[in-house]
C-alpha cells in the first residue's frame, strides 16, 4: 500500500506536465463548437431549406456514430479528402485531428442542447422585447441568448463533463495527454503499479470535473436573473 501511494506520488508531476494538454483538448473544441453550435441551431430552427437538411444529416451523422469512429474517420479520411484538392495534411500531428474530431463531435451536440432550449423558452419574451423598442439584434443579445444559454446550461454543463472524458481518447492515435502519458508511464515499468498511476490520472480528471462544476453552477447563477420577464 505504501509503495503503491509514493508511486502514484512520483507519476503526478509527470501527468501534470500533461494537463495543459488535456485543457487544449477540452477548451478549444468548447469554444470552436460553442460558435459552429450555435450557427447549426440558428439552421435547425429556421426555414426548412436546404442548409436545413445539410444541419440535419451532419447532426444525425455525429450524434449516431461512436466517438472513436470519427475520430479514425477524420484521422484517415480527412488527408485522403484535402488530395482530392491537392493539399497535403498528412503532416498534420495527431493533436490537430482529434481536436478537428472533438469540434465536429461536440458541436452536433451543444446545437441540439441550443435548440431544444430555444424552442423551450418562452417566446412572449421575443414581443416583449420587441414592445420595449429593442431591435433585433437587441433582442437576440439582451433576451433569445441569455434566456436560451439560462436553459440549457445543465445539458452543457454535462456535455462538457462528457467531452473532458472524452480526451482521453486521444492516445488511442498518439496525441500524448494525461491519460496518454499514464500508459506511456506504466509501459516504462512494465505494468508495474498500474492501478496506482491510473489513480493518479483519474484525480486530476476529477479535480478538472470539479471546476467546470464550479464553473457552469457560476453561469446558471448569473443568467438565473433572465427568468423573470422583461416586465
């Protein structure tokens, strides 16, 4: 027991060289699919056109499929997709593409989080804007946009959560994180006090659980106020 916790003692500062990675993974595609997200939910609630249909198959595609399908699907379809344009990729590190993979995954998600919030809230809210003189852009800024985030914050929060466990699919194709570094670490001894580097590994997954708790309960506290009406 005691060599097995200095053990997982002296593979913390390791991993924790890695951690800045596995932020990379998890804060670049939040951002990125925050953004792309929210441009497919504007899609999805909107006119039934063509760009509508596109929105349809590619959320169904990245919803329906597992994670690591489509993460060997970019890692060795997208190159064989930029030949056909005459652009080399292949040099690409492996960290891009699982962020690329990561960013398609998590946005098809957070646009269905934004559009089920969307159609939840109350819409008297949209005139009521509109009655106080904002425009349209005001009302999209100061009404639709916090009472739609105010909404769907909880499925958010775990969607997140979901996608910081989901970076450690990223040493299944070489892009070195925590979890990569575990098992690079328990390879060297090998095999050696496995449980106890994997336990180390898991508590700085849950420390970073941890702050996007704290994190998202903040939010839910700030856009809490956009419950009421705009009376």
């Amino acid at each position: 027991m005691a060599d097995g916790v200095k053990l997982m003692k002296d593979a913390l500062p390791g991993l924790i060289e890695y951690l800045p990675m596995t932020l990379y993974f998890l804060i670049v595609p939040s951002i990125i699919s925050l953004i792309l997200g929210s441009m497919i939910c504007a899609v999805r609630v909107g006119r039934k056109n063509v760009l509508y249909r596109i929105a349809t198959v590619f959320v169904s595609f990245f919803r329906g499929t597992p994670s690591l399908v489509q993460l060997y699907l970019v890692l060795y379809g997208l190159p064989k997709l930029f030949e056909i344009f005459g652009v080399n990729i292949n040099r690409w590190s492996a960290a891009t593409f699982f962020v690329i993979a990561s960013i398609l995954n998590f946005s098809s998600f957070v646009s269905e989080a934004l559009r089920g919030a969307y159609l939840a809230m109350d819409h008297g809210q949209i005139e009521a804007g509109y009655s106080v003189g904002y425009s349209r852009w005001q009302c999209l800024l100061h009404v639709i946009v916090p009472q739609t985030l105010q909404i769907a914050l909880p499925n958010l929060k775990n969607l997140e959560i979901d996608l910081l466990k989901g970076t450690a699919l990223a040493y299944t194709i070489g892009a070195v994180e925590v979890l990569g570094y575990a098992h690079r670490l328990i390879a060297i001894n090998s095999g050696a006090g496995r449980m106890w580097v994997l336990l180390a590994a898991a508590i700085l997954y849950f420390v970073i659980n941890v702050v996007l708790e704290v994190f998202f309960n903040l939010l839910t506290k700030h856009y809490s106020k956009y419950e009421r009406s705009l009376a």
